[in-house]
C-alpha cells in the first residue's frame, strides 16, 4: 500500500524507530529499496531520525551492492540532525562524505548550518572537502556564518575553509553572517582576513546588515570600511 507522509508501511515503521514492526514487514516481502514520501527509503527514515538499532538491521539486509549507494543518501539528513552515532555507522558502510544531494547540498553544509560540531569534525576526518559547493549556502563556511555558530565557523577556518569564497544565496560568509546579524561570527571573520569590500547580492557587508537593521553590526562594519 503506497501513499501518505511517508509512502509506505516500511518507511514509517522504520521513522518511529519500530524495529520489530520492521522485521516483520521484510519478512512478509516489504521493499526495502521502496522510497517515497518526506523521507526516502526506510534506511534514510531511521538515519535521519538517529534510530541506530533500525539503521544496522536495514544496512545488514541491503543488498551489499546498494548499501553504498543507500548510506550516502541517507547521511545528508543525519548530518543535519546531528546524529554522530549514526553518521559515523553510514560512513562505516561506505557513505560517502562528500556525497551530493538535499537541501544543503552535502552532509558537511548541513550539519554545518546545525551548529553540529561533532558531525563537522567527524566527516572532515573522514575526508569532506571543505569548501565543497552546493546548496542554498554556496559551503559549509557560509552556513555556519548565517545560523551563527561560532565555534563551527572557527573549526572551519581551522581547516583551510576559504574565507573569501563566492557562491550561495549571500554569496559570502560575511554577509550571511552580517545580514542574520551575527555579531560575534562578523567579528571572527573580519579577524581571518574576510573582504568586507567585496560585493554580493546586497552590495557589501554592510549593506547587507543595513537591510535587516542590526545596529550593532552596521557600526562595527561603518568604522571598518569608511
């Protein structure tokens, strides 16, 4: 039977994190490479609800030649939810750190916006490029800025993040920081060396602080650039 939020019998069992009602469903012939609805297929339902005793029983019954393929799609949601334990099984069954896909482009960007510095650190060691493009905030650097993560921005940067790097919806770290008004994030780039000159979607930094009024930003970015 197919249809509703998540598609299938399968993928909403494995949502919830109901184990037994999983079993049971792939032994009465469920499929489990059956996606649909919000959440994909049943694996990337329990990955990005950090369901980890679900998440292993559907990587052990994967057709070996798919679990690859199944963990790098499932990643990018955990990453953004911050589940460590789960990221780190899907890279364990092959998941690709730098795998594409979903709103943020990759599990590094989304786990990035999140604030989850734990899933940062994780996929970078298990070789996330940095500065890897896509999604709505152009790299990792950038999303971080804009949600004000602090010491996520600081652990980028720490790892050859490109402060100056054009691309996403504010084109620069510095104004997506500078526009959500993020006051100690704008302080911390300004100290790496980003270009409050360079021009965006907003015209500069400061520009972009001014469009959403944040008062304290615009002074520090005024004594900077005039």
């Amino acid at each position: 039977m197919w249809g509703g939020r998540y598609d299938n019998a399968l993928a909403a069992a494995a949502f919830y994190g109901h184990k037994a009602v999983v079993e049971l469903l792939l032994m009465y012939g469920a499929d489990i490479m059956a996606a649909g609805g919000n959440c994909g297929t049943a694996l990337q339902a329990a990955a990005s609800r950090g369901h980890q005793p679900v998440v292993q029983f559907l990587v052990g019954r994967l057709d070996k030649k798919w679990t690859k393929s199944q963990c790098s799609r499932a990643l990018h949601d955990t990453a953004l939810n911050g589940y460590t334990t789960v990221v780190e099984m899907l890279l364990k069954n092959g998941a690709c750190a730098n795998a594409k896909g979903g709103h943020y482009g990759n599990a590094l960007q989304a786990a990035a916006f999140n604030g989850h510095k734990t899933v940062v650190q994780l996929l970078l060691r298990k070789g996330a490029t940095v500065n890897a493009k896509g999604g709505r905030y152009g790299n990792a650097l950038q999303a971080a800025a804009y949600s004000g993560h602090k010491t996520v921005v600081q652990l980028l940067l720490s790892k050859e993040a490109d402060i100056n790097k054009l691309g996403g919806y504010h084109d620069y770290a510095l104004h997506a920081a500078a526009y959500t008004g993020q006051m100690s994030v704008v302080q911390c780039l300004l100290g790496n060396d980003a270009d409050a000159m360079a021009q965006g979607r907003y015209g500069t930094a400061l520009d972009a602080a001014r469009k959403k009024g944040h008062e304290a930003v615009i002074n520090l970015l005024s004594r900077i650039v005039m």
